[in-house]
C-alpha cells in the first residue's frame, strides 16, 4: 500500500508517499480502506521527532484519524463486516491507503456524508465532546468559554454547545475567523487575547463560565480560570501556547474550581472504546437528517501526494476547522 512516511525529524519536507507492507487486523480490528484523513497538530509534533507514536502504532506513519470502508475483519469482529463505511480515532497509521482501527473504536459513519467531510469529524468532535461534556459536564443554559474557536476543536466545541442548549463565548487572534465561528452557532466572538476572552466572558454570563476550554495552555489557560463561575471547570486540552502558566491558586480554592487535564491518544484502549461507544450514541446521530445540528468543518482537502503542502498549511495556523486529505 501507499503511505505517508516520516523520512526524518524535520518540516514538511521529510514526509515521502513510499510503497510500505499492507497491515493485517488482528483479534478484534478491522482493515480499513482509508479514503480521507485529517491533520492534527499531534501529526506536526511527530515529524519533528517531538511526539513518538504510542505502543501499537505505526512509529513513522502519521495520522490520527480517518473516514472509509471496512475491508477485512480480524478475529472475532461481530459489529462490522467488509464493505460498512466507518470513521474514528487511531493511535497513528491513518496517513495510508490500509489502517487497521479496533472495531469498538470505530463509528458508523452518518449516512450519505462523503468521506472527506467525515474525515473531519473524529478528532475534533470527539475531543470536544469528551472535554466539555463528558469530563466539564456542560449542560443545558450553562456557558462554554472557548479560546482559539476557529480551530477544529473550537468549532466542534461551540457546535455541541448550541446542540445541548448551551451558549458559548470564544477568541481567536484572527478577525475574519469569527465570522465562520458565528456561523457555527458561537453566541459571542472576542477578536483578541485569552484575557479579553475572560473579561468579555465575564460580563456575558453573569457570575462566570461554568465550563472553560483552554485549546491552546500557557498563561491563556490562566486567564481562562479567571473567567471560570464558583465550582466552575476548565479543560486544559492543547499546549500550543506553551506547557507553563503562573495561576493565581487564591482564585482556585476560593471558588471551589476543577482543573482537567486532557489526552486521547495516549489513553489505554478500553478508554478510548468507552468515548466512541458514548460519541457514537449521543453525537453521531446529530450529524444525520434534514437539518442536522452539528456539522463537519473542512478548510481545505488536499490530495494524499500534497501531504507536506497540507502540514505547511496546517503550520500557518490559517485554517478555520479541519484539513484534510484525500486518498483517492
Ligand atoms: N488532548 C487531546 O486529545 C487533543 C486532541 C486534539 C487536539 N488537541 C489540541 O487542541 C488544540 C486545538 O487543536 P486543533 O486541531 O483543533 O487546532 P487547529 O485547528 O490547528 O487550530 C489551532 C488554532 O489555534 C490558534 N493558535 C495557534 N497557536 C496559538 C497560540 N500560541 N496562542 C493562541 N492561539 C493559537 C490559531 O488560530 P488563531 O487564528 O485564533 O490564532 C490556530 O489556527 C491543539 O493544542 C491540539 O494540540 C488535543
């Protein structure tokens, strides 16, 4: 099969379409014929040699999540059979022609939708639902404070929000990107700073947010704290804007606050399985029907052999939602 290969650590260049040996399913999995991808920053981590695959994975083959058919089934498979369209999280391998995903893992996917836009669903839409409403709790008439809205995770986020009858306020440093974030349901925009986002967040909720998802760490996740309501919640999801902040932990007891920090990838599988299972009940069928309330949010697709074109771009930090990659 084809698949993208890490040459080296290194930029975009590194990444070479080479002939690898097709993977085989073992107990439990299936052999998927990936037809789209989608980028995550983990994928730029990687190449650079700063984020080894976890145990099981393919150590030089990146992608993370990935929409297609079932092709063959391992051992004691009982909820697909070959030809079933799927999606869903894997722990790498995804940047393929064949990926091999555990049939628990894997998510039917919403009838009729192609697979470049269903690409653009796993990561981020799980991400945001396992965040924000399964470990933050948000629910009905609460707020959802979210920095970087306009990245896939953000657009999910505010997405869900609107779905479970929740409002949200978000930032990004990018003006035009609020314009695509209110289409997408996101109550109130902040052009600005994490700190501009808590102020604003403040004044739009009353006591505060009941929920805070801090998409990008650093001294943002702080700020974030500071927009948080008594016994409020703040989900430390990425660290693009660094590993360290300085918190005033006053503000931290005297409110009674939770502060989760939060990974997939690294999950052990059963937990991993339970957030599919749970995703697959209560948010895949919110993509289906006439007038479905959450929606796949595609940047750009690229074909497969402009995989390096496709991190540079993710790099530039200009995307609005996924970017996402066509097989063929
Ligand atoms: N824990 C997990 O399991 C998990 C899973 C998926 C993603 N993540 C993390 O979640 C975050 C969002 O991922 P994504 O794939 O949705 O992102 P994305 O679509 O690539 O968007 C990221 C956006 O964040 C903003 N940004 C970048 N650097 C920033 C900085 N230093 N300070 C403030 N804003 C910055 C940029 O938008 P602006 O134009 O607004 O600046 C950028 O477009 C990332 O940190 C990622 O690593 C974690």
């Amino acid at each position: 099969m084809r698949a993208v290969v890490i040459t080296k650590p290194g930029g975009p260049e590194v990444l070479e379409l080479r002939e690898v040996p097709d993977p085989t399913p073992g107990k439990g999995e299936l052999l998927v014929r990936v037809e789209a991808s989608a980028l995550n920053r983990a994928d730029l981590l990687q190449r650079r040699g700063m984020y080894p695959a976890p145990p099981g994975a393919p150590k030089d083959i990146p992608g993370l999540e990935l929409a297609g058919t079932v092709v063959a089934c391992g051992e004691g498979v009982t909820r697909f059979v070959p030809g079933d369209e799927v999606m869903g999280v894997v722990g790498g391998g995804a940047c393929a022609d064949l990926a091999i995903i555990h049939e628990r893992e894997a998510i039917r996917r919403p009838k009729g939708m192609p697979a470049t836009v269903a690409a653009a669903i796993p990561e981020a839409f799980m991400t945001a639902f396992d965040a924000v409403v399964l470990q933050g709790g948000l629910a009905s008439g609460q707020w959802l404070a979210v920095d970087a809205v306009a990245s896939g995770v953000g657009t999910a986020a505010i997405q869900i929000a609107r779905a479970i009858g929740a409002r949200s306020v978000g930032s990004t440093r990018t003006e035009h990107k609020l314009e695509r974030a209110f289409s997408l349901g996101l109550d109130v925009g902040v052009h600005g700073t994490t700190a501009d986002l808590a102020k604003r967040a403040r004044e739009v909720s009353g006591a505060g947010v009941h929920v805070g998802l801090a998409l990008v760490g650093g001294q943002p996740l702080a700020e974030l704290v500071g927009a948080l309501r008594p016994r409020g919640t703040v989900v430390l999801v990425g660290l693009m804007a660094g590993a360290k902040a300085e918190l005033n932990l006053v503000t931290v007891l005297q409110k009674r606050l939770h502060i989760i920090g939060t990974v997939l990838r690294s999950r052990p599988l059963e937990e991993k399985i339970a957030v599919a299972r749970a995703f697959e009940d209560r948010v895949a069928p919110l993509f289906e029907g006439e007038a479905p309330s959450l929606r796949p949010v595609v940047d750009h697709v690229f074909p497969l052999e402009a995989v390096a074109d496709a991190h540079a771009a993710l790099e530039d930090n200009a995307n609005v939602g996924k970017i996402v990659l066509f097989h063929g």
